[in-house]
C-alpha cells in the first residue's frame, strides 16, 4: 500500500463510459465513491443510453455529458479528456467501462504499483467475474498471430492467487485501466478506428513500442461483466454491422496485427488470419450458428477491401515508434502455445460431453466404523468365479467358437460373394474416386459408398485391407452377439436369459450363412441391426425424437444403405406400414399437427440416407435390382422355402433340415399377452417381406438366367425379432412357471427350450466341421493364372462353374488380366447380349463366329477354369478362330485369332491395327485417315484430341465408340471425370449438411446464463 505523502503527488481523473448499464451501473458508482484513495475528479459520457443510465448518473450527482448513439469508447474517453483542465504532471486517467466495478482497495494498489516505476504508462487490475467472483477473467492481455484475444489463462479458471504479482505485459483491459494523461494525449489516445474491442491491446502496443512500459498488477481488482462481448446488450457504434460483437472484435483483432506489426510480417500474419477464420467458421457451421460462420469471413474480407485505413494507421505508428517493433516479440504468445491450449479446451469440451461429472457427495472418514480392524486382512477376490458370470461363458464361448470356424480363414480370404481384397486402401480410393471402371467391358456406374467407409476403417490397421477383411470376418459373430446382448438387456435384467439368447443370435442361419459365403452387407446389418432397435425403441411416437436424433439416426441409417440397399426397402416398408397405423389413429384423435409431424421425421429418416448415398441410390432407381443386392459377387438364395425355416439358403448356408426355432418362436409370441406379441409382429411382417424377396429371382451378370434374390438382409430383422420376443416371452413368463404347478406352460416350455437347445448344439458341430470348409477360404488359388495377370490391359473371357453339387451353373464374366477384386462386381456392366450369346455358343459348340464377335470387343483371350466340362473344353478345341496356348491344373487357356486390342484403327482401306492404350487414356500416334474404335461401353465421356480438337464420336453396330480422324498425328484418348467429381461434390454436401445437422447445436452467448458465463 502506497504512503499517502506517494499517493498525494497522483492526480486521478475517472473517465466513465456508459451505454445502456442501467443494471451495472449503480454497483459501479458504489464502488468508485467507496475507494480507500478517494478519486480526485470523476466525470461521464454516455453515449445515448435509453435506458436509465442517465438518471442514475444525475442522481449519484457524477457530472456527465451525452454524444449520439455510435460514439465508440475511445472517441468517448478521448472527448472526456479533452474537457479536462490543463494537464499537471503525475496526473492519471482510469478508465472505467459502465459494467466494471473495482474493489475498494484498487486505486491505491494500481498507484502504488507504478509509484517506483515511472517507466510505467499503463497499469492494469486482475479482472475477475461480476457473477462469479472467483472466476479469473483476465491479468494482462495479448494477441495471438491469429487474432485471438490471448490471456494466457484456462478455461473458465478459478483464481487460488497463482498469478498474483506486478507483470510485464504487452497491454491490459480498458476496464479498470490506468493511464498516465501526457502518454495518453502524446499517443493520440486510443484508435478511433477501434470502436469497440482490441483498443487496449493496441494502445499497450503502441505504448511498447513508444519505449514505455505496461504491467498488471494483481493486488488490484476489478469485477467486470463483459456485457459487450457477452451480447447481454446491443452493440451500437460505428461500423458494427447489424450489432454483431464478433464480427468487430475480429475485424479490429486483424486491424491491430496489420496496423502494428512488422512489413514483412503482413503476408503470413494475413495468411493466418485467412485461414484460421476459414477454420473458425466451418466450426460454427458444425455448431449451427451460421451468424458466426459469417462473422468469421466478413470480419477479415470487409477489412482488406479497405485497405487505405490500414495504410493510415501505419503512418501514424510509424511516426510514433522510437524503439524496434520486435520490443513486443515476447508479448506475442508462441504458436506452440496456441496449439496447446486449443488442444486442451478441445478435449477437456469432448471430455464434458462425453463423460459429464456426476457429482456425488465425498466419503468422510468420519463415517468410517470405528471398531474396524485395520490388521484384518482384505477379504480376497476369487478370480475363478468370475468364469462362473453368464456373460463371461457366452463371449469366451462365441470367441472360441468363431475362432475354430475361421481356421480356414486366417490369411487372405476370398470365395462365395466376397472377391479378392486389395493390397492396401488406395487401391479402394481410386475405385471410388475413378469416373471409368475397367471392369469387364468398362463401366461409369457409381461406385457404391461402402468402398469409402471400408478405406476409412483400414486405417485403423494401417490401410491394411486384406488383414481388415479377415479381422473383420473373424470377430463379426462377436460383434453381433455384443450388440444384440446390448438390446436384450434392456429387455430382462436377467443374464442367463439375455447371454444365451444374444448367443443364439450370433449362430443364427443367416449369421452362418453370410459369414461361410462372404456376404458381408449381411453381417454389417446383423451388427447394427440392434443398435437401431435401441434408439428407435419408440418408433411408434416419433414426433418425440429431436430433429438432431432424426439426423443422428440418419447418419446410421446411410451407413447401412451404403452396405446394402435393401436396408431402404426394409425402412420403407416399415414406415409405410406403421404410417397406415398413424393414419387410423388420426382418424381417431384429429391431431393434424402430431401425425404430418410423424410423417415428415418418418421421411427424413428414410430418404435423407437415400440422399447421402447419391449417386449409388440414384443409379438403383434405374436399375431397380440393386435394391436387392449387397456387395461383392451374386451369390444365389436358397428361395422362398429356406426363408420359412429362417435360413436364406445358397451357398455356405446350413442345411435344410437343421431347422431354427425362429419361426416357431414368433408364432408363439403372436399369443403372448406380453410386449412380445408387438415384437412378433414387426418379426411376422418382416418374414413375410423375407418370403417375397426369396421368391424374387433377379438376372445376374454373367449368370446362365435368373437367380433367387439373397434374403439375407431381411431375415436379419426376422432373427433379431424372434430373439427379442423370445427374450421378452420367456423373461415374463419364468416368475409364473417358478410359482405356479406343473401344467401345460411348463411342457410348452421346456419344448421349445429343448429345440432351442438342440438347434444350437447342431449349429456349433456343423460350423466348426463341415461349415468350417466354407467358400470363403483363405489362400486359396486365384482365379487367372499367372502369366495372364501379367497383360493388364487385355479382356480375358473367363468361364467357370458356380453353384452347389445338385444346381450347377456356367458363370461367365470378363477379366482385365486380373482377378476381380473388392467393388468391382458392384460397378460391373450390365450383360452384352453379344458376348453373352457368343459364350453360350461356346459351351454348345455352335460358337463357328465367337472368335470375330470376342475381337470385335477386344477380348483376347478366353480361359476356362477347372473343374469343368471336358466336352466343352474340345468343343472350344474344334471350333475355328481359336488357339490353345495354356493347360494347367487351375484350367485352359485360348488365344482368339483376329488382332485385337482395347484400341482399334481401322485405315480407309479396311486394314485393322492396334494403338497402344493406358489404363484410362492414351497418348498415341495414328498414320493416317480412317476410324478409331475404342472396345469399351459406350459412354459420352470419352473423348480422342487431336492437334486441340475434339474428334467427333458415334457409336458403331456393336454400340462402341468410335471416332473419325481425317489425318495422321498424335491423339489423346481420356475419360472426361467431370460428371463423376459432381456427383462427389454432391454427395459430400449431402453428408456434411447431414452431419452438421446430427451435431449438438451451439449457442450464441446470449442465449447462455450469466451464470455459465460468469
């Protein structure tokens, strides 16, 4: 504490601005006639308040004058100041804002904090919270090189005195600030270009490099309630566009860097600023508040559009300067620093949301027993009774299990719908990215989004995709157990009955199936379908759930969608069904406003997925058969029959006569009085969708004739549906047969429990012996033989036969010197009916001109994979056109005759040559006039340049492009991308709008509690 010989030498003016601080005002006033070194003069400006600010002014009799509304504090302080009587020396200017309260003792501390230190300029308190007054709000002030106000200071920080002390700083708050007057008026006062924020920095900037000093000197204090900042008022001054705070705090913030700092700094720090409002303002956007997002942008733009202001103030400075503008380097917090307090907030943010503090009352050691032996021995844990817990015997039961049934599966796996994987996950990305797929005779159809996730998620093992694949189908009847176990136990509280139920959904048919055949849509489903079931548990009343649910959901819904489609005709048709029930109960009630509430978040969450897979989903609406497929190849069902016994059939499914319980389940629920009789339903209904489906045959590619859809996604829901009312069934129905005689219940029950039993003992032996050999093998012989993978740019017509031992089929497909791999069969094209009738000729020997139709669409080769027909393989032999180059054990290898290739010239007199083509396109030379023939699908993206132009392109009798070149030169043939790149754009617009909306929403700080703020 100063003497009061020191303290009588200090003049103190304070200058007090008000604007609208009816609220604050009369605690700030208080405080200023209260101080324990009385103020030496105390005026006002208010800068044309409506509310009372005016009348508590005259009636605490503080002589004040008014300036119009856009007055900014400076222009306001600087108008006090000039009012004043003549300078004298040691004379001192407080600023104090009209929400800033100092405590008694706070002019006496910042006096005697600069009594010994007559470098000082500007001194400033320890600001702490006007609601809160133990939050730390501020102790000196910086900038960061990206705007941001820089304190130094945690989050929300509690004030324990660990920053107490005098401290050089670069500047401190205006709030509470004392400023000696000649400094003040020699440096112009604050900006007048600076409304409103960032004036103190820029002034203590100024001041530092005028070869003065600042501090903060802690043992003052000040309660300051940031109305301003916080939008607890309207912000009224010059250029404050539509009154937003935000936008003039981070405007001035790039205005004081750009005014202040070094020449050659101004490129970076402008860069800086650039991108670190683009950064802000994507993460407004993810937060809704869009006015910020704004706010962000225009603060920097509307700020170098108008340079000339930056250029003046930098006059002005420069003739201020008397030391190097580095003096204030050491204010300037490093980037380091920036980077490790926003990482911290980030996550202590995440930390919050994710795991909120339940706050409990602390065990006292008072309420300990008193009589407790401490020398008593800790009863000790018996570790082997933990293998005793139901949920510990059914995981370890369904990881040995899964484990024994993939020991053909440990390496590389390929077979049944699940083609060869790629090395790594680039190869995935080009699949998805590329605008032309080099599959069979070429295709431009979407790759499907199930591509992009599978990439994201081999980054977890290093894009390691092969391992990714395996991994995946190795832990996949746990995964499915887990998250059933997740919703049953919401369903009995009773272990023994949820373990063993999730147990048997994990060894259901359909899980067997998809596992043993490679249908991987299948199990992604069979994992999230009870996911789904958990936050949709009330699917009825819909209108309940939050438009950010609605979204949420939708996010998990497109996920499924990307895997399988037929995931959006099981949605549909759910809500069409419960939607005809909405409608009665309209009927009923006549509340309009709830049911087109249902409808319309019944929609959304049904169609908004459909939107983020475009163009995928699109393309099925053409092609309607992709509703009904999954990813990889087409693998047929075992029709309408199997889906009655609650097996999909087909390859690598169990046999018939190892028939589940399912069925039988639902049909008992259906006469249960419990909640199981509404689960049973949905199961019923989604049956009958199964039996539909299964009843479906659909063409496809390469197939001889049509094949039963694959119902395993549908018989899915069925499964989970007979579990859950199982669960439900037997959970309510165990007290009754616990306190009621033996009768009939008890037989009923022990009957099922028997076939269950009995079911799930079968299963496991034919899993781990005979379903263990499964199509889905690991390292197994590929398809092309070596020397064939070698030209990858060559068609290579592969026959083979597909199917179990009583339905076999001769499947065709053509190959680009490779085997297929991982979502190639989805981008496939479509069957040509030449090609496909020129196989078939082939295998009945009536193929006398399949060698010219196979050249005229540049397949080169036609390989036949043993085991196959021998009569077939001498019927190739006899007919003309072909030469046998290769007999192998893996199969025969035929070269057609004609010159071929991918692309063709044709001269003007008929002779027939091959140009060298890319992967893609070409570069290449042509010797004269005639005809390019390019043997890929027809499609207007192709285009041949020459000398600039582009070639006119037509489509020949076989439907293959074809361009005119009129003289010799060099051509480029490409695959124009840009219809594909705008449908990505599209699609990512889609999710991140989606996204977006599926986030918690922020909020604008007027909308937060003072006491949050404070």
């Amino acid at each position: 504490m100063a003497s009061l010989a020191d303290v009588d030498k200090h003049r103190v003016t304070a200058v007090l601005v008000s604007h609208n601080g009816a609220l604050w005002l009369p605690e700030v006033v208080a405080a200023l006639t209260s101080q324990t070194r009385p103020i030496d003069l105390i005026t006002a400006v208010d800068t044309g308040s409506e509310d009372a600010s005016t009348k508590l002014l005259k009636s605490a009799r503080i002589p004040f004058f008014s300036t119009d509304r856009e007055t900014g504090f400076g222009q306001a302080i600087s108008l006090a100041v000039d009012k004043l009587p003549k300078a004298i020396e040691h004379e001192w200017i407080w600023l104090i804002h009209d929400d800033c309260a100092p405590a008694p003792t706070a002019l006496a501390e910042l006096l005697s904090a600069v009594d010994d230190r007559p470098q000082v300029v500007m001194v400033g308190p320890k600001l702490l919270g006007w609601h809160d007054r133990t939050h730390l709000l501020e102790a000196g002030i910086s900038i960061a090189g990206n705007g941001a106000r820089w304190t130094g200071l945690e989050p929300l920080e509690y004030d324990q005195g660990q920053h107490d002390g005098i401290h050089d700083v670069l500047s401190v708050s205006t709030a509470g600030a004392l400023i000696r007057r000649d400094v003040f008026e020699e440096l112009g006062g604050l900006d007048q270009n600076l409304a409103l924020f960032r004036d103190d920095v820029d002034f203590g900037w100024r001041a530092r490099t005028a070869g003065h000093s600042v501090i903060a000197a802690t043992s003052a204090v000040a309660f300051h309630a940031q109305a301003s900042a916080t939008e607890r008022r309207r912000i009224d001054v010059e250029g404050a566009l539509l009154h937003r705070p935000l936008l003039l705090d981070r405007r001035n913030a790039a205005y004081v860097l750009l005014a202040n700092s070094s020449w050659w700094m101004i490129p970076w720090i402008s860069l800086q600023l650039f991108s670190s409002a683009i950064a802000r303002a994507v993460g407004y956007l993810l937060a809704k508040l869009p006015g910020y997002a704004s706010d962000e942008i225009l603060a920097f733009t509307t700020l170098i559009l108008r340079p000339g202001k930056i250029l003046e103030a930098r006059k002005v400075r420069k003739k201020q300067r008397f030391v190097s503008a580095r003096v204030v380097a050491t204010y300037i917090p490093p980037r380091w620093s920036q980077l490790r307090l926003g990482t911290e907030r980030l996550v202590e943010s995440i930390r919050a949301t994710v795991f909120p503090d339940n706050t409990s009352a602390a065990v006292s050691i008072l309420d300990s027993v008193e009589d407790e032996d401490l020398l008593t021995p800790v009863k000790t844990i018996k570790w082997f009774s933990i293998f005793k817990r139901p949920e510990v015997i059914g995981f370890l039961a369904i990881a040995i299990i899964s484990l024994v049934n993939s020991r053909n599966r440990l390496g590389a796996i390929v077979g049944g719908a699940l083609p060869i994987s790629p090395s790594g996950a680039t190869d995935l990305w080009r699949t998805y990215f590329e605008s032309w797929h080099q599959v069979g005779m070429g295709s431009s159809l979407a790759t499907p989004p199930w591509v992009a996730v599978t990439a994201i998620a081999s980054l977890a093992v290093l894009g390691k995709v092969q391992f990714l694949i395996t991994a995946f189908f190795l832990v996949a009847p746990i995964l499915i157990m887990w998250t059933g176990f997740l919703l049953l136990k919401k369903l009995t509280s009773n272990n023994w009955i949820s373990i063993p139920a999730a147990f048997l959904y994990a060894i259901s048919p359909v899980t067997i199936a998809a596992v043993s055949s490679g249908h991987i849509g299948t199990l992604i489903l069979l994992i999230f379908a009870p996911l789904v079931a958990i936050i949709l548990h009330d699917w009825w009343a819909i209108e309940k759930y939050s438009w950010r649910k609605i979204f949420a959901v939708s996010l998990l819904f497109s996920l499924l969608y990307s895997f399988t489609l037929m995931s959006f005709v099981i949605a549909l048709v759910a809500s069409v069904v419960i939607a005809i029930d909405n409608y009665k109960e309209f009927l009923s009630t006549q509340d309009k406003n709830v049911w087109l509430e249902r409808i319309t978040k019944r929609s959304a969450l049904v169609f908004v997925p459909f939107l983020v897979n475009a163009p995928y989903s699109f393309e099925a609406i053409i092609n309607p058969s992709r509703f009904l497929t999954e990813p990889g190849l087409r693998i047929p069902g075992g029709g309408s029959l199997a889906v009655l016994t609650g097996n999909p059939g087909g390859l690598g499914s169990v046999p018939l006569w190892l028939v589940s319980p399912i069925v039988l389940v639902l049909l008992i629920s259906l006469f249960s009085s419990t909640h199981a009789r509404v689960i049973a339903e949905y199961g019923i209904a989604a049956l009958s969708l199964a039996v539909l489906v299964g009843s479906l045959s659909i063409s496809t590619r390469g197939n001889e004739g049509a094949a039963k859809v694959w119902t395993g996604p549908v018989l899915s829901i069925v499964t989970l549906a007979a579990v859950a009312a199982g669960t439900v069934l037997l959970n309510s129905l165990r007290q009754t047969l616990i306190l009621s005689h033996i009768h009939y219940r008890h037989f009923l029950s022990a009957t099922l429990l028997l076939i269950t039993a009995t079911y799930a003992a079968l299963s496991i032996g034919y899993s781990v012996s005979t379903g263990a050999d499964s199509a889905v093998l690991a390292n197994r012989a590929t398809v092309m033989p070596a020397f064939l993978s070698v030209e990858t740019d060559t068609k290579i017509l592969v026959l083979r036969e597909v199917g179990t031992q009583d339905d076999k089929k001769i499947q065709y497909y053509i190959s680009r010197g490779r085997d297929i791999s991982l979502g190639e069969p989805d981008v496939a094209p479509e069957q040509n009916p030449n090609i496909a009738l020129a196989a078939r000729s082939l295998i009945d020997g009536t193929g006398i001109t399949s060698s010219k139709t196979l050249s005229d669409y540049g397949i080169k080769y036609v390989y036949v994979k043993n085991p196959f027909k021998k009569e077939i393989i001498r019927s190739i032999d006899g007919l003309g056109g072909f030469t046998r180059t290769s007999a192998t054990s893996l199969g025969v290898v035929w070269k057609v005759s004609q010159t071929t290739g991918r692309l063709l010239f044709v001269s003007e007199s008929g002779d027939r040559s091959v140009l060298e083509a890319g992967e893609f396109g070409a570069r290449t030379f042509v010797p004269g006039p005639g005809t390019l023939i390019l043997t890929e699908t027809a499609n207007r993206s192709w285009q041949v340049l020459q000398n600039g132009y582009r070639l006119d392109r037509t489509n020949n009798e076989l439907g293959l492009p074809t361009f005119k070149v009129t003289e010799s030169g060099e051509i480029s043939l490409l695959h124009d991308g840009t219809v594909r790149r705008g449908w990505l754009s599209l699609q990512f617009i889609f999710l991140a709008v989606v996204l977006v909306m599926a986030l918690p929403a922020g909020r604008r700080k007027s909308e937060i509690s003072e006491e949050e703020l404070a």
